[in-house]
C-alpha cells in the first residue's frame, strides 16, 4: 500500500464498519442473477469483513456472496466475518489451498449462474457491480474484466508481467486481454475450457497464477476476455493485508511469465494461435 492511500482506505473502513449488520445490503438498486465468488487466506481473515461489507453494499446486489476458504479454517472465522452470514453470504469450505477455488467451485456449485470474481484485500465502490453487469448485457457471451492488462510478445515470446500495459480508455479489445481479478471479473457461462476443473494440470503449471490459468481456458474455448468499455474506479486497498501476497512472487520474481510459458507449452499456444482460436 502506498502512503497516500493510507487516510482513504481508514476512512471508508470505518464508514464500513458503521453500517449495522442488520443493514448491510437492505436497499439494492436492482437485484441481479449472479453469484459473486472470492476466497482468502488466514492472515487475511481479520480484515476480511470489510471486503464483504463492501459486496453486500452494492447498488446491484447478486444472488449470493460465496467465500471459500480451506477446511482447517472452519473453527478460526473471526465473529466480525461469521455473523455477516445469512441469505446474502455464505461461507464454504475446500480441501484446496490455491485461489483458484474462487472460480472452480463456485462454477461447480452453481453451473447455471454467472460468476463474477473478486479480491479479499480491498473495499469495492458500491457501482462495481453495476458496471461490469451492464457491460455484460452488451456482451453476454464474453468474459468482463473491470480492468484488463494486454499480455505482449516480442519476437513471439510472452514478455516480463511489469511489460504488459493496462487497456486504457477507450478500450483497445484484442485476444490477448488478460482480466484483472482484483477489479472483478465476470464469466458467463460456457465461457471457460473442461480442463478448467484439471487440479493436477493448474496445480503444474500454474500453481499461483488464477487469473492465466482462466484466460488460458477462454482461449481454448474461443472466449474472448473484453476490457469493460466504462471506467471503473480503483478498489481501495485495505491496511494490513498485502504482507502476504501471491504478485510478490508472480511479478517480482517474474513468475507470472514462467507460468505463462508453462501453460503455451502444454497447450501449444503461441501468439498466432491464440490470435487464430479468438478471431
């Protein structure tokens, strides 16, 4: 977290934590069919609470919040997170460690939904919701990310993870858009690859990196990943909860781009290949 976001991300946990529990997501806008899916690691659980207050405050409300954590958690909920459960959000258990679960159980849990994605170390405007769910109105049959990175190849090699610029306005949509998790992303159904579900594949080739694992399964599919044509403002972070956290190892140590690579060898996926499949 930088200094500067220090005063901002205080002041909105506390407007947070103001809103009584009983409260907390009694005045949607609009109801909408979806299923909003994160997961979390244990240094994380103490501050976890204002991420889903955050979720349960949307303008757009989902069906249903669902966080997966792993099994030996389930006597460790802190009781600020355990009692926000209820109609609205819920808390499920995995046996699996890898963030990946965000995605694959949920998409296991509720094959008929839409899922939309999302980061436990940060408070989400009450719009996010909203904007990436119009956009998907638009699109329905392509992935929505709130903000995209354009993967880059020189001499037809991926490059370092520092190397790949966001999608700015207005949006450049091309085949290699890489949704960002932490700004929600939205997957319709259908969208992804059988080998989504592959545990002993993903844990091999890429064991911490989510969010390539699902664009390379858009990309078998022929799913193009679209950057949401509306800006959409930055999540604020929360204190404490980066001291542990997987892009200290996929983009200091680069290792983003070894999974990458990892993954285009299995698959056979160069940069034309990728262009070909989402043409």
């Amino acid at each position: 977290m930088k200094l500067s976001e220090i005063p901002k991300s205080i002041s909105t946990s506390f407007k947070m934590l103001a809103i009584p529990t009983s409260k907390l997501g009694g005045a949607p806008v609009k109801k909408i069919p979806v299923i909003v899916s994160l997961t979390s690691i244990p240094t994380r659980l103490r501050t976890l609470h204002i991420t889903i207050r955050s979720m349960m405050q949307q303008e757009y409300q989902p069906q249903l919040i669902v966080l997966w954590l792993k099994d030996d958690l389930k006597n460790k909920i802190p009781n600020r997170l355990s009692k926000l459960q209820g109609a609205l959000f819920q808390i499920r258990y995995s046996p699996y460690g890898f963030s990946h679960r965000k995605l694959i159980h949920s998409l296991e849990a509720f094959p008929d939904m839409v899922i939309i994605t999302c980061d436990d170390d940060v408070i989400y405007q009450s719009d996010t919701l909203k904007i990436i769910y119009e956009e998907h109105l638009k699109f329905p049959n392509q992935i929505i990310g709130n903000r995209c990175r354009q993967m880059t190849y020189e001499n037809g090699k991926i490059t370092s993870y520092g190397k790949w610029p966001f999608v700015v306005d207005p949006p450049k949509q091309g085949p290699h858009n890489m949704p960002v998790g932490a700004f929600c992303v939205l997957y319709p159904l259908g969208s992804l690859h059988q080998d989504l579900q592959n545990v002993a594949l993903f844990t091999k080739l890429a064991p911490k990196a989510d969010d390539l694992w699902f664009k390379a399964m858009a990309v078998l599919n022929g799913t193009r990943s679209l950057q949401n044509s509306s800006r959409v403002e930055v999540p604020i972070p929360i204190m404490g909860t980066q001291f542990v956290a997987l892009k200290k190892i996929n983009k200091g140590q680069d290792f983003n781009r070894v999974q990458w690579e990892q993954i285009c060898s299995h698959y056979q996926l160069s940069k034309d290949k990728i262009e070909e499949l989402l043409a």
